[in-house]
C-alpha cells in the first residue's frame, strides 16, 4: 500500500512540475508529508485523505490539506497544535463539515489563506469568525458550499486589504443593505443564485474587482454599487438584470456584461468616467459609445452645458494656467501578496491622480489624448452602427416600393374576388400570386414604419425590435411571400406552357390540379417561414429580418435550399417562356402586330432575372465565404432588386390584361356606377384580331334595373 502512495504522489509532483519531497506518516496512513519547493520561503504541508479527525504530528507543518474527510466539526483546538506554523489550510469534498466555532482560527497567527469547497453541509459561518485572524491573513475561498449568506467580512481587510475574498458556487439569494464591508482586491460572489442587491449592499467597502458573473440579478436599483470606493473592474455576465445602474460606476475601467441576453439597454459612456474596455452583449450596445449623442441626447446636452459653464468662468481670465479636473483611484498590484516577508505591503497604493478626460484650460477646454474605450462585440456587416434604411433616398424608396406593390396587388384581389364564380385556373394561380406579393409589400411597410420609428437612433431600439414580435412577423412574411410567389409564377408558366403547347390536347392544367399544387406550394413556404422560428436559422440577425445566419451548418442548407429553390423555378420559366415564342411561326413572331408578344415575353422573364439573379448570385458568394455585400448594400438589393416582382406582377399578369380591364369595368358598374339617372354604360368589346385593339361600344341601362341585374 505504502509503495502504491509513493508512486501516485511521484505522479503528482511530476505531472504539476512541482518537487516534492515526501514520507509516509507512521503514525496517521492515511496522511502524508511533502516539502513544497516552489515556494519562497519553502513550506511543508501535510496532506490527508479521508481522516475522521486532524492528526497529531510534533513536527511544524505550513499548509494542511484534507481531503475528502469525515470531521463535522471545526473548533479552537483543532489546528493550536500548529498554531506558530501554520500558513494555509485546505478543505476540499468535506461534506459532513457543518459548524465551524467562533475561535476556530484564533491564535493562528501566521494564517495566510483559507480555502473551504464541496462543504454543502455548511450553511452558516459565525459573524465573529473573522476577527482573530492575523494581519498577514490575505485570501479567503469559500465555494461550491451551501452558504445562505456572506459572513461579517469587516475584519478582513480592516489592516491590511484583502487579495481575493471568494464565494462561488453557494447558496445566496440576496446581498443587504449594508451587508458587505471589506477591503480587497477581488471580491468573488460567482454563480450563487443572487437575485437581488439592495441599495447601498457594498456600502463602506474598498474593492477594485467585484464578479457577479453567474447570478441571476432581477433585482438591482439605482444605488447597488454606491458606496464602493475604487471599483475598477466589474463583471455582471451571464446574469438575467434587464437594468443596469450607472451610480457608483464612474471609476470603473473595465466593464463585463456578456451571455446577458436580458439587458437591452445600458447607461450613456457619460456615467462612466474612466471607462477604458466594455465586453458586452450586443454589438449594438457598442454604438452607443460611438454614437453618445444619440444614444443619451439628455446627458450629452447636459454634458456640452457643463463645458459652456466652465468657458464662461474662465472668460476673462489674464492667466491661462492649465487645470486638471482629477478623481482619485488606485493602483492594484497583481502578483500574490501572501509572503511573510511583505507583512506591509498593501495593494491600494496611495492614492494616484487620474482624469475624467477633459483638460481645462482658461477660455479653451480640449479633451486629452485618448485611446476609445476598447469594445466587444463590434459592430460588423451584419449589424453595423446604422439605421435600418441607411440613406435617407432609400427610406423614401421603401415607402414608395411598398406602396405601390400594396396598392397593386390588393386591386388584383379585390377583382378576383369579385369575380370568384369564374373558377379558372390562371385566375385562382393570379390571386395566390397577388397574395403572396401583398405579403411581401406588407414586409416592406413593416420596415418601412420601425425605421420611422427609430430613425437616427436604431441601436436603442435594436434588442427590442431584432429579438421581438414585429421583427418575427416580417422576417416570416417575407420568407413565405417569396416561396409562394416564386411557387405560384411557375405554376402560371406551366399553364400557358399547357395552354399553347398542348393545345390540341386534353392533358391540360385543371382547376383541381392546380389547387392541389398549390396547397404543396403554401405547405412548403409555411414549412420554410416556420423553420426560423424553430431555431433553424434566425430573422434576428439583421435589423431587415432577414434569416442570413451562417453561423452553423443547418443555418447555410436553410439558405442553399431557398437559393437552389429560386435558381431552379428562374431556369424553369426562362425555358418554358422560350419554348413558348418558339412555337409561333416565323410570320406570326415578325408580325407587326404580334411583336408585343415577343416584348411581354422579355419583360416577363426579364423581371424575374433581374429580381432573382443578384439575390442567388450574392447569396452564393457568401455561403461560399466571399461576401461581396454588407447589409448596408444588401438593403439596396432589398428595395430595389428584391420586391420588383411584387411590383410588376399584377400589371404583367393581371392589370395591363384586356380581361382584367373588362373586369373592372364590370366591378365599377356592379358597385353602381350605371345608376337610374344614367341612360348609358360602356360595354368593352375585345377583339380576337391580331392587333388586340379593344372597341367601346355604348348601350343603353334599362331604366329598372338595378345594379345587380345590370
């Protein structure tokens, strides 16, 4: 057994480079010694395993470690045998230690540092615990325990400041008023569940680092931190605070808010006087320290009066002596101050002169030589500092694109519907497609108005809109519009395909066929609409809410099928498009009256390749990992390449048509156009000749009818 020990220790000291020198106890086997080199000056610890209680060795010992023990109790004579020697004690997995005694470290006059973890049976630590320990005493680690609440830590500190004072893992749920007093380098209260920091919680206290990393905050108000003197660092990660304080933050330089999905807005660069780095959430969080004007106009006019007062006190003024507006802070080391030959060694230094980045001088004010604060994320060509609608000649775009298509495409539906007895088939895939267009305008609208809303300070309104409803409902709207559009135009040129090429044939497209397809069609474009609300890509990666996300693999086959999807119904209708002039006879495509037919036929396919072409091409570019376009070009591509289809389509398809002219003069005149009092109406007469010119013959309104009968 003894040989067993020897080789595992060997094991450990090679595999931590450390050089040890051991023996086995004789009078505890369980226990053993080794001399710890790498320490100056050299210790010698005793290291035990599973004891139930401290063993007795005459012998001085530095460092005790337990492991894994079975003692419940800790009391005043647990370590007065090493009392004179002693420098560190370690607890690790002692999960029956539930009580430790007032006077359990008293007389340790040389203890240094304390560290207690997987203690879960301890709950509670006596407020008095603290106050017999030596001046040298610099680092206390209470984790993964069962605490309830932090201890009275206003020993700690009180003559020498603390290096780290540490509490993760246990069982806090809220920080008191008044409840921690200490004065330390770090102070650690990670991943306990804290959910509340009542006003003035650290009140009296001198910390330069404080880590909440972990909690879940719910609760904070506008004094949490106030009363921290020289708070340097400050980490709320991972934490679900949707309200940031910004009192008690002026003299912090680093500032850690990530994973804090929860907190949608942050306090103006103004609440933070020496601010030098910012690792944050949102990429838009750092355009408010870009932008501060927008971000807190209040603050940053109060902050320009502030300067214009001072202007104003120093005209007139014979000298220009230059003055510094100064605020103290301090200057921490960093290397470990647990050395016996260091007992007056402080980490708060005297205290240092640092500004608040303004130099003063008399009838000039000039801001002095400053690097900007350093901050992540940044703002990147998915989500640059920028309104939705970047240019002010592309919001005015938007709003006539949408417009127009809206107005479009709801003419074409009230029509169809209007004449919904006429159950054909190009009329039921016309008002699918008009359906589908209108979606897309009601997207563009959608933009369109959030863009108003937040004009010139989007990144204020970035969390709520990208993350909310009115962002979900555009993203799925312009997804589904664009399936079921492209869906329903290749349903249309299948049809004429039939039509002309299959003439003579019965195998044509009938209505019930064509219902069919299109209930795959709205089933698909439903299914792709959904998935980004399933997790499978997501329309908050952009302020357009556009589902671009390539961060993962399901997200780039997402992308690649709407591609493919686009490319292949373009391919389709460009060829059916070409077989269609192909069939009429050279006399009949060259004929003047027929040349028309060859414009339609270009304009048709034309639109659908300028609308599909530069969406593929870009969007292949950049699964392949070549982007050409930002988001900023991209919104370009949105409103003018993008919703030309929704545009043309119900002119091309529909409103240009002779039949759709005849049916608005029967909608017209079935909503009373030809009442008693008018003696006549215009009935359109359609030619069958090649020209397509339209004949307008008057008739008479029988003087009883009624619209209806009319």
């Amino acid at each position: 057994m003894a040989t067993t020990i020897n080789i595992v220790l060997w094991s450990i000291c090679l595999l931590l480079s450390i050089k040890c020198n051991y023996t086995i106890s004789t009078v505890e086997h369980s226990c053993f010694f080794r001399n710890i080199t790498n320490q100056r000056p050299e210790k010698k610890e005793m290291y035990c395993f599973g004891v139930d209680k401290i063993p007795i060795f005459n012998e001085p010992v530095h460092v005790i470690t337990l492991r894994e023990c079975n003692i419940k109790e800790l009391s005043e004579n647990s370590f007065s045998l090493y009392k004179h020697s002693i420098t560190d004690i370690v607890l690790i997995n002692v999960k029956n230690l539930a009580t430790l005694s007032s006077s359990t470290f008293k007389n340790l006059t040389r203890l240094q540092s304390l560290f207690i973890s997987h203690a879960i049976s301890l709950k509670e630590i006596p407020s008095d615990v603290f106050r017999s320990f030596s001046k040298s005493f610099s680092s206390l680690h209470i984790t993964k325990s069962n605490l309830k609440k932090i201890p009275d830590l206003s020993n700690l500190g009180s003559i020498k400041a603390m290096h780290t004072i540490e509490f993760e893992g246990n069982n806090i749920h809220k920080l008191t008023t008044n409840g921690i007093k200490t004065r330390t380098e770090q102070l650690l209260l990670e991943y306990n569940g804290i959910e509340e920091i009542e006003n003035w919680a650290f009140n009296g206290s001198e910390i330069a680092k404080l880590s909440l990393k972990g909690n879940k905050l719910r609760s904070l108000f506008d004094h949490s931190f106030d009363g921290i003197a020289n708070l340097l660092s400050l980490d709320l990660s991972e934490t679900s605070m949707s309200f940031l304080p910004a009192s008690g933050l002026m003299s912090i330089e680093k500032l850690w808010v990530e994973k804090t999905t929860s907190l949608t807005k942050i306090p103006s660069i103004y609440s933070f006087g020496n601010l030098k780095e910012a690792h944050l959430t949102y990429s838009f969080h750092c355009c408010a320290f870009q932008f501060p004007d927008k971000h807190d106009h209040t603050k940053y006019a109060n902050h320009q009066a502030n300067i214009q007062a001072i202007q104003n006190k120093c005209e007139g003024s014979r000298t220009a002596v230059g003055v510094l507006i100064e605020h103290p802070t301090v200057t921490l080391k960093t290397e470990n101050a647990a050395s016996d030959n260091n007992d007056n060694e402080e980490f708060f230094h005297e205290t240092a002169q640092s500004t608040n980045n303004m130099e003063i001088v008399c009838g000039n004010i000039t801001p002095i030589t400053q690097s900007p604060v350093k901050c992540s994320p940044q703002p990147d060509a998915l989500n640059p500092c920028e309104d939705i609608m970047g240019f002010f000649w592309l919001r005015m775009s938007v709003w006539i694109v949408g417009v127009t298509a809206l107005l479009g495409n709801m003419i074409v539906l009230l029509v169809v519907i209007r004449k919904r007895a006429n159950k054909s088939v190009p009329r039921f895939l016309m008002s699918n497609l008009a359906f589908a267009d209108f979606c897309t305008a009601i997207y563009l609208l959608i933009l369109a108005y959030q863009d108003f809303e937040s004009s010139n300070k989007y990144f204020n309104y970035a969390y709520n809109w990208q993350t909310g409803v009115g962002c979900k409902i555009g993203g799925f709207l312009t997804v589904f519009s664009s399936q079921l559009s492209v869906f329903a135009l290749c349903l249309l040129t299948i049809e004429r395909w039939f039509s002309i090429r299959r003439a003579l044939y019965t195998n044509k497209l009938t209505f019930s066929s064509a219902a069919k397809l299109m209930a795959i069609g709205w089933t698909y474009s439903l299914f792709m609409a959904a998935l980004p609300l399933m997790g499978v890509s997501s329309y908050s990666t952009t302020s357009i809410c556009l589902p671009i996300d390539v961060s993962r693999v399901s997200s780039v086959c997402y992308i690649l099928t709407l591609v493919l999807f686009a490319g292949g119904a373009f391919v389709l209708m460009a060829f059916c498009y070409a077989q269609i002039y192909s069939s009429l006879s050279y006399e009949t495509r060259h004929a003047k009256g027929e040349a028309c037919i060859a414009r339609k036929i270009l304009i048709l396919v034309g639109t659908n390749f300028v609308c599909t072409a530069p969406v593929i091409f870009f969007a292949v570019t950049a699964l392949l990992g070549l982007p050409l376009v930002d988001v900023t070009q991209s919104k370009i591509l949105l409103v003018f390449f993008y919703p030309i289809n929704s545009c043309a389509n119900p002119f091309l398809y529909t409103i240009l048509t002779a039949s759709f002219r005849h049916d608005i003069v029967s909608t017209f005149t079935k909503f009373g156009f030809c009442g008693n009092g008018d003696k006549k109406k215009y009935k359109v007469i359609f030619s069958t000749q090649t020209n397509n010119t339209n004949r307008v013959t008057p008739v008479h309104c029988p003087e009883s009818s009624s619209p209806e009968q009319a």
